[in-house]
C-alpha cells in the first residue's frame, strides 16, 4: 500500500529537527564552502531570517521554510512548512528522466538512483516544486561529474520498517508517515479541527499533481512556497508516452538523452515562477 | 518541576512566561499540543518578543523585559476583585487564613524590618502569630481566622499589596496593552474551578533578573489561588536550561547547599558543632524535621567508618563557609579580578561567552596562575589566552584542556526538570583520549589524597578519610549505590529515605535520591515501562525523586475528606475500605490509594493529612506568605531593572533593595541607552555553543550572531535588513548583523515608545560559527537571593556601522 508523509503545519513550531535528523541519515555535509580544516570557509550569507536554508541543494533535501505575517489584528503571524520532495503520483521528474534513474518504490516514494544519473538536469528543470538539484563533483581538471539529488523519502529506513528520519524525529508529530488513506483521514480531520480557528486551512496535495506528499496548511500555498497549483505540462506527457517511445525506436536508447534535450529545451513552456510568499494576498 | 513533561497533557491552560518552550523546550510541544487537541487547552505566551512559542499559542501578550511580578501581580489583583480564586482550596491547602503578626508592614516599596546599612531585611518581623504551645516539641501553629475576615489574615494583606497593581498601571509599567492583559488574566483564571487544572512554565527569562526568584513567587502564588498545585496539568513547570541542570542542584553544585537542598555549613558559632548545625537547620513542623537523619548518613556515606559519633561524623571535615561571604558566579569572578582567587577548574562551563560583562570575566582569568578545563572542544574558555584583543604574551595562566567524553561515549544519568533520573547507555566509544567526566574526577582524587598522605593537619583529615572505594574502573552505579545509602546493620540498599536514621546506623549520599536502587540488581534509573497508569503518570519509567512521586502536593487533589475535587483531576483518593497501616492495627482500614504515590503518610486520616498537604513547609500549608525564605519580603513587590527606562510607577524604590551593586558605575542610563534588551536562546545551538557551533549540521542552521528588531526601530535608525550594526551598553559594544523583524514591536512604556529588542548569547570567537558575545553588553549584577545575573533585561543603543 503506498505510504506518504503527512505535514500538519498548525503543529510545527519550526525547531528544524528535521532538517539535522536528515543530514545525519543521509549523510549530507553542511552547506559550507571551503575547508572546515583550513582558516577559510564560509556559510551562505546572513539573510536576516532563521530561515538559513533558503533553497534545496545536493546537501539539503529539507528544510523549513519560514515566514513571517502581519496578522489582522496588528500582530503576527510566524508560518513553519517543512518541505521536501513531494513525491508526486505524477511525478514530472520519473517522466522526463531519459535513463530511468528515477522509479517509484514499492511503498510509493519517488526514488532517484544516483548510479544511474547521468546528470542530464532535465528533473532539475521539470519538478514545479524547484526540488532536485545538480550536484557537481570535480573529477579532474576541467572533468565535472554531475549527479541530481534529492529526498528520497528514507527508502533505506522504510524498507527496513522505519520511518523516514524527519518523522523520526519531529517533537510535536508535525511530520506523520503511514498508508496514505490513513494520513488523508488525518488530514481531513484536522482540517475540520481547525477551521474555526484558521479559516484559510486546506489539504495540499491530495490532487495536485496527481496526489503528493500531503500538507495541512492554515494560510495560502504561496506562503510555504508551494505553487497554488501543480500539474505536469502537456509536453511532459506527450514526451513520456509518445516522442520518447517513438525516440527510442528511431534513434536507439544512446541517443535517447540528446534527444530529450532538444525536446525540453525547444519543446516544453518556461516553467511558472514558483510564488514569493511576499506576493501572496 | 512540581509535576512533569508528560503531565503537560492534563492541561487546561499552559501560561508560558520567562520561557521558549517550543524553541528551547521542544519536547514540551508534544505534551502541549496533545492537551490542545485533546482537550481543548489554551497556550498563553507573554514574553518581549513573538517567538516560535508564541507562533503556536492561542494568546500572545507582549510584556517588557523585567516586568513579571507588575504582571503577575495584576493578575493576582484581577482574581482577587473578581472572586475568580478557588476558595476551598486557598482556605483548606494555603497559608490565606493565617494571621500576620504586628510587625509586619509595607509603605513605599519597603517592607518593615529593612537596614539600609547592611541592605538586609529582619524576617523576624513577618512572623505569623503563633498559637501558644504547651509542648516545646510539638509543631508550631499559626492563629488562623478561616473566614478569611480579620484585617491582618494573609488573604487581606495580599489583597491589599495587589490593588495597587491595577490594569492601567501594570500597562504603563509593562508595556502590554490593556485589552491584552484582561485577555491573559481572564484566559488563565478559567483554571480556578476545581475540574480545570493550568501549568505556568518558566525558564531562564524568569529567574535572570535582579527580582528573579520573585518572579517565581509570583507564578506560585497565583497556581496557589487558582487551585492548580498538586492537581495534574497543574504545577509550576520550572524548565530547566540543559538536561542534568536539575541533577546538579539536586546533588549541591551551589555554593550554599548540600546534597538534597540542605543549607551547607558555616564557620560561625550557630554551626559550630553538629549538633548546633542540626539544631539550627532543623525546623520545628514540616518534613524537614528529619533533617539529622539526612545529614548523618549524608557523612556515613561521604567518611564511612570514619564518622563516628565521637567525631560528630566527621561534621569538622566538611568545608565551612564564610556566612558574610557570597561565593556565587559574580563573586567568583570579581575574586578572581582581584586577584584572591588563583586556580579554576571550569567544567563545561564557559565564562568569556556565558559570564555576565564577559569582557571583564575574560580578563579576570589573566589572574589565575591556572586553569583547567574539561571539555570536547577548545572553547572560548581553553582559548581565553589568545581571544581576540588579548596579548598571549603577558598571560602568564598556564592553561590545561582535558578531553571530555560527549553524552552519548558514556552511560550515567541525568536528572530531567521532571526530577526524573534517567539512565542513559553508552552508544559509541571515546574518541581519543576523552574520559567521561566521572573517570577524571576519580584519577583527580585519588592523585590528591596520594599528595596528602601521611598529613596529620586537622584540615587535611576529610580529604584522607573521605570514601573513595568505587572500585575500577569506576562507574556509575557504583556511585548511585552510595548515594542511594545502605542500612549498615544489614548491608543491604535502602529502599526509602523513610528508614534513614541519625544514629549513623544508615548511610545516603543525597536523601532525596534514596530508592532510586533499592536492590543490588534492581536500579530504578534504567526502568523504561512505557505504559501509563493515569493522567500522565508513567510510573514504570525511571525514577522521580522523591520515592518516584510524579506530581508533588498531590494530597490537594482531594478534598479534605479525601475525595477528589473532580473525576477529571483525580490522582490519589481516600478508600476507607483499603487496608490500613500494619503497623497501627488498630487505627483499622482505610488508607490513601490511586495513580501516584502519596506525598504523605498515605494511612493518616484525610482530616489529618489535609492539614498539612505541603509537608515540606514547617506550617504545612501554601505559601501565599513567605514570613522565611526570601531576602526581600514576604510578597512579591515589582521594582525595575538595575537598568530601566523608567521609574518604578509602584514606589520610590527603583532596585530591589537586597541586591548588591557591584560595579555602581557601570550602570547605563535611558537617555545614553534608550533601548531595552534581552537576551535569548536559539533552537539550533545549546549553551555557549561549544557543542553546537563546532558541529558543522547545527552551526549552518544559524551560523551568525544577530540582533532582532522591529521594523520600526529599523526605519528610525536607518538600519537595512541584514547589514552590521554596533550595539552597546555601559560594559562595551559588539558588531552584529541585524535581523529586522514583525516579531518585535515597540511597547508604550509609561506613555511615550520604548524599543526592545534581543540577542542570542550563544556566540563567541572560538568553534567554526563564530561571533561577538552578547555578554559583553550584560552586567554584573545578580537577584537578591540566588545572586543569578540579570542578563535578561538591560539598557543598549544600536546604530548602523
């Protein structure tokens, strides 16, 4: 039965556990340029938030985004919205990948095979939640390795029955992890919980793009940086059940990743610009 | 904590003040927000600034920094004109009905009995009137006048003290709008029926002031009107600042206490033999009258067969201090700037990032002819020699740095704000040469007493016979065991503090602990039943001191008959048809029963046990009243911080009139320092953060030093989100970046616009997130009684660099 994550906003109070407990499992450096040996080496820059980790990179598959509001009645507000890999049913990213490095696992995660990147970027350019990112590797003078990375939703940890690491370790069950009806039913139920005090609370993810990772929010999506709606372009679709078979059988599977290029590089729209909390009404 | 985390979940109401729960606290937010969703609490936050916690609470209050008990006391006031206090309770369970003696008085800010020349107060003169005894040895009683009528009853003079404390007063003194205030005392008063039950948790935001252990008074005082002491979901929830900070008061890592909150000795005639020394210490009525019990097998366990009743139990050999002498924090530090004192062990501690006016601590230590530290990284502490602007060359401290084993490279326990002990195992080996810290104190003593011996000196003698028979390699349980004590008639662990004797018959390193290892194979620290009995009483799960009581006082659960308030609070219960004492036949059945174990003689009649269900207090009741315990009165009375925008609106006494002033011209003023600010805590680092800004995960979640905003202040000073600006104080000034925020907002402080603003002081120059210590700006000067240094409220300016 596919499982989800389930993010319940209204009980997340932004200690960032999460984003620690995933480096840790998944091994991940801190984003920090230079040698923590050496005398120089820098963090990314100041940006007047706690939000430090601003976008996703190939060493931060989560993060909590934050923002702050002025609240109707002169105060405010302080939003807290974990965010990862959605972990679409209509996953953008498994379609558009040319050498099938991205699958979907038996317990529904959308899982990227590192081995089998080629680092072609085109998950990079398709996701409309902006999550996997290029990792570049020097392997030489002048010789790059590229590898995209992302969240894969702690396949190792739920395959072993565990659950992922963010869930793991979430004080208040912010992050909840089981059988996806069950998380839905949650969901459902707490939105009716809290309507009368957050009348702005909604499910995200219950059909966007298909279905994805589930989000209780109080406020707009644009506030926790997730697009008001998220389907996969026509083009998308049209690549994955027609020019790619099509492709494979005219130019071969070695050429497949050219052809692909041409494809998402002429073929596909300019992606929409993920909202800016600040744009929001 | 009187009750505990897991009791957080009972809660109707949960006032947190002087605390980030969610930040600093996280695990607490599971309990709460279970109580919300399940039961519908409230989550009240009144704090200086909208932080996380506040982002999940149903009230938010604004308060000004150092201005709890004008708040508390509004809202003592607020209950006492609205008839919103719980009766039966405050009448049967608190001090309320006792009758105050003539001496007592209140003008002006000053209660009566002040000296000006030693800054002191005479307690003698809050006396109660007693009832006459004709036993010299029987417990004391105070006159009572239970109608709550006679002018000089506690319950009128509280009530007299707080109607000065009005809602347009405490706003212009607190900065909190009024309609905010009513929001808050209307909230948390709802708890004062006997079927609702509120928590007040506090942290650190409480105690650092120079008011600070009366800012706890009064969160006590209003849990004790309200009825929410001894009732779960109920308690004052003092929230600890690291996870054995309890332990280390349980076991006396304070200058004036010995193990289990007993007064250490001093050098002067009252204690000059031990039988004068437990005579003193030895109240009347109370718990407390087992003190001698305590104390000799306290200095069984420390000198064994060395104390013997002959020595007094080797009472000679423990340290004697000089009772006009402090030997707190700021007192160390200002010995050592004088040069007195010329060795320091620090001990996970870190004076130049956590000291107050840390500028001056750092340069203290210049003095020291040595110094040790135990730690996992070089800290500011170890590096002090080479801090920035020092001169290496002219230090002439010869500086030690001992590896310290991290939590999870050893097994031991830590005692929770729950006073639970909790036993945790070693996961992982040493890394190099790290030792647990056990480990070093063990080789430490051992090489001493080896440097000692054959020395005939008197004051060398505790020293040699102090017991060391841990056996190696040392570990912990060896040393549970000896705090836990033995009956030496039979050899066998005791399994209460209840069978402690006098005689030295018995020994307990801390009486409090006793229980916790009852049987050679069986050390209750390591129990981990997860199941719940009731009401968030997880019985089966390490060990709470006392005898693994979850929610002390819980004899005000019930009523005087012993029935409980309400089916929802319940948690012990009289059972008449429950079988009796055994030892006293013929007193026949009956006997306390249910969830949690009794704080009190559970087979005492309900009548008997009702009169005194606060059995440490010598005259069993809630203290509404402290006629002992607290320098500076017997009610909370508001005064300013050392360093405030304004005058005290209450009385002409602007400072706490017990405190001592250190560096009188240190002090800034408003209109050099127009700026209120606080100090802070982050979720991503822990303490000076040593640990945290040295672990590349967690100093990449806030890797630099701030100051927080508003937006306003900001906009009046020309200040661009996220560029440098200079902060100063009357100490020094730092260079940090600024976090302009919605979460801080100016306050109307005695009508006109006061800025606030905050700063972590998790920073320092060592580890790899590195910045300016906001203690340069703090200053030293400490709370009236417990001496804790008033970081939380003092006087800065800030400009653009």
């Amino acid at each position: 039965m596919a499982k989800t994550l389930y993010i319940d906003t209204s009980k997340c109070m932004g200690c960032r556990g999460c984003e620690s407990a995933c480096k840790q499992w998944n091994d991940l450096p801190a984003n920090i340029k230079g040698d923590l040996k050496g005398e120089k080496f820098e963090f990314l820059p100041f940006n007047g938030t706690y939000q430090t980790k601003t976008a996703f990179a190939h060493q931060t598959y989560t993060m909590v985004k934050m923002q702050e509001l002025a609240a109707d009645d002169g105060g405010v507000k302080w939003l807290f919205g974990k965010r990862q890999c959605m972990h679409c049913a209509e996953a953008t990213c498994m379609m558009v990948c040319p050498v099938d490095a991205i699958s979907r696992t038996p317990e529904g995660a959308v899982y990227l095979d590192k081995e089998k990147c080629v680092g072609c970027g085109y998950c990079v350019q398709n996701c409309p939640f902006n999550v996997p990112q290029l990792d570049y590797n020097q392997k030489g003078i002048g010789i790059w390795e590229k590898k995209s990375s992302k969240c894969n939703l702690c396949a190792d940890r739920v395959q072993n029955g565990l659950i992922p690491a963010c869930a793991k370790t979430c004080p208040t069950g912010a992050i909840k992890f089981g059988d996806r009806e069950e998380m839905l039913a949650l969901a459902k139920e707490r939105v009716e919980q809290l309507k009368p005090k957050f009348p702005g609370a909604r499910i995200y993810g219950e059909k966007e793009v298909g279905g994805t990772v589930l989000y209780l929010l109080t406020e707009h999506p644009g506030y926790y940086g997730l697009p008001e709606s998220a389907v996969v372009p026509w083009q998308v679709r049209f690549w994955k059940y027609f020019a790619r078979p099509v492709g494979e059988l005219a130019v071969g599977g070695g050429l497949l990743v050219i052809l692909a290029g041409l494809f998402f590089n002429y073929v596909m729209p300019a992606k929409e610009t993920p909202h800016h909390a600040e744009g929001v009404k | 904590m009187t009750n505990g985390w897991t009791d957080l979940k009972e809660t109707d109401c949960a006032l947190i003040i002087g605390s980030n729960a969610a930040e600093n606290h996280p695990i607490s937010f599971k309990w709460l927000t279970k109580a919300r969703d399940e039961r519908g609490a409230k989550i009240i936050v009144v704090d200086p600034r909208f932080t996380r916690s506040a982002s999940k609470a149903d009230v938010y209050a604004p308060m000004r920094s150092g201005t709890d008990i004008a708040f508390m006391g509004g809202m003592i006031n607020y209950i006492l004109q609205n008839n919103l206090y719980w009766k039966d309770y405050v009448v049967n369970y608190t001090n309320a009905a006792f009758i105050v003696g003539e001496g007592y008085d209140f003008k002006d800010g000053m209660f009566s009995g002040y000296d000006p020349k030693t800054r002191k107060y005479d307690a003698k003169q809050w006396d109660f009137e007693m009832e006459p005894q004709a036993d010299p040895k029987a417990a004391p009683k105070a006159k009572t006048d239970p109608t709550l009528s006679h002018p000089r009853c506690v319950f009128n003079l509280l009530k007299k003290h707080y109607s000065r404390y009005d809602l347009d007063t405490v706003s212009r003194v607190c900065g909190t709008p009024k309609e905010k205030l009513e929001e808050v005392y209307r909230t948390y008063a709802e708890t004062g029926k006997p079927d609702k039950s509120g928590v007040i948790m506090y942290a650190m935001g409480t105690t650092q002031h120079t008011v600070g252990s009366q800012n706890v008074r009064s969160y006590a005082m209003v849990q004790l009107l309200l009825g929410n002491i001894g009732v779960p979901g109920g308690g004052v929830a003092a929230l600890r600042g690291e996870s054995n900070v309890q332990g280390s008061t349980d076991y006396a890592l304070l200058f004036h206490l010995l193990p289990g909150y007993i007064n250490a000795p001093n050098a002067n005639a009252d204690h000059a033999t031990l039988e004068a020394y437990l005579k003193k210490e030895t109240p009347k009525g109370g718990f407390k009258t087992n003190t001698p019990k305590w104390v000799v097998s306290m200095l069984k366990a420390w000198f064994g067969d060395a104390a013997t009743k002959e020595n007094e139990f080797g009472y000679h050999w423990l340290p004697k201090k000089d009772p006009k002498k402090n030997y707190s924090w700021i007192a160390l530090f200002e010995a050592m700037y004088n040069g007195t004192i010329k060795g320091l062990w620090t001990w996970g501690e870190n004076p130049p990032v956590s000291g107050p006016n840390c500028t001056k601590e750092a340069k203290a230590m210049e003095n020291l002819d040595w110094l040790v530290c135990v730690d996992l990284f070089e800290s500011e502490t170890a590096a002090f020699w080479k801090r920035p602007g020092a001169d290496p060359a002219s230090i002439k401290t010869e500086v030690f740095l001992l590896p310290a084993c991290s939590s999870i490279e050893k097994s031991g326990t830590v005692s929770n704000s729950a006073r639970m002990t909790q036993y945790r195992w070693q996961a992982v080996q040493p890394m190099g040469e790290s030792k647990p810290d056990l480990d070093i104190i063990y080789e430490l003593f051992a090489k001493i007493r080896e440097l000692y011996k054959g020395s005939k000196a008197a004051k060398d003698q505790g020293i040699l016979n102090l017991t060391w028979d841990y056996g190696h390699p040392i570990t912990p349980e060896a040393v549970a065991k000896e705090i836990n004590g033995r009956d030496l008639t039979t050899g066998k662990l005791m399994t209460s503090f209840a069978n402690l004797k006098d005689d030295g018959t018995t020994t307990s390193g801390c009486w409090i602990y006793c229980g916790m290892f009852p049987d050679e194979n069986k050390y209750r620290a390591m129990d981990r039943d997860p199941a719940e009995k009731a009401k968030g009483i997880f019985p089966g799960w390490a060990y709470s001191w006392p005898v693994n009581r979850r929610i002390l006082y819980n004899r005000c659960s019930a009523d005087p008959a012993g029935k409980p308030w309400s089916e929802d609070k319940k948690i012990v219960w009289w059972d008449p048809n429950a079988p009796g004492d055994p030892a006293k036949p013929e007193d026949g059945p009956g006997a306390f029963v249910g969830y949690d174990v009794t704080d009190f003689n559970k087979f005492l009649k309900p009548e008997k046990s009702a009169a005194a269900p606060f059995i440490m207090q010598v005259l069993g009741k809630g203290g509404l009243y402290a006629n002992t315990g607290m320098n500076e009165g017997p009610f909370p009375e508001h005064y300013e911080p050392w360093e405030s925008p304004m005058k005290n609106a209450f009385s002409s006494v602007q400072l706490n009139p017990v405190v001592k002033v250190w560096e009188p011209d240190k002090q800034g003023s408003p209109d050099q320092f127009p700026i209120v600010c606080t100090t802070f805590r982050l979720s991503e680092h822990y303490q000076t953060g040593t640990l945290t800004r040295n672990q590349p995960w967690l100093a990449e979640l806030q890797p630099y030093m701030f100051i927080e905003l508003s937006e306003e202040l900001a906009a009046e000073k020309g200040i661009k989100q996220g560029q440098k600006v200079k902060v100063s104080s009357a100490r020094g000034e730092i260079e940090v970046y600024a976090m302009i925020t919605k979460r801080w907002k100016p306050m109307e402080i005695d009508g006109r616009t006061v800025h606030c603003v905050g700063m972590p002081w998790h920073y320092g120059f060592a580890a790899i997130a590195k910045g300016e210590s906001a203690n340069v700006l703090t200053p030293h000067i400490g709370d009236g009684n417990t001496m804790i240094p008033e970081y939380k409220a003092f006087l800065v300016d800030i400009k653009g660099v």
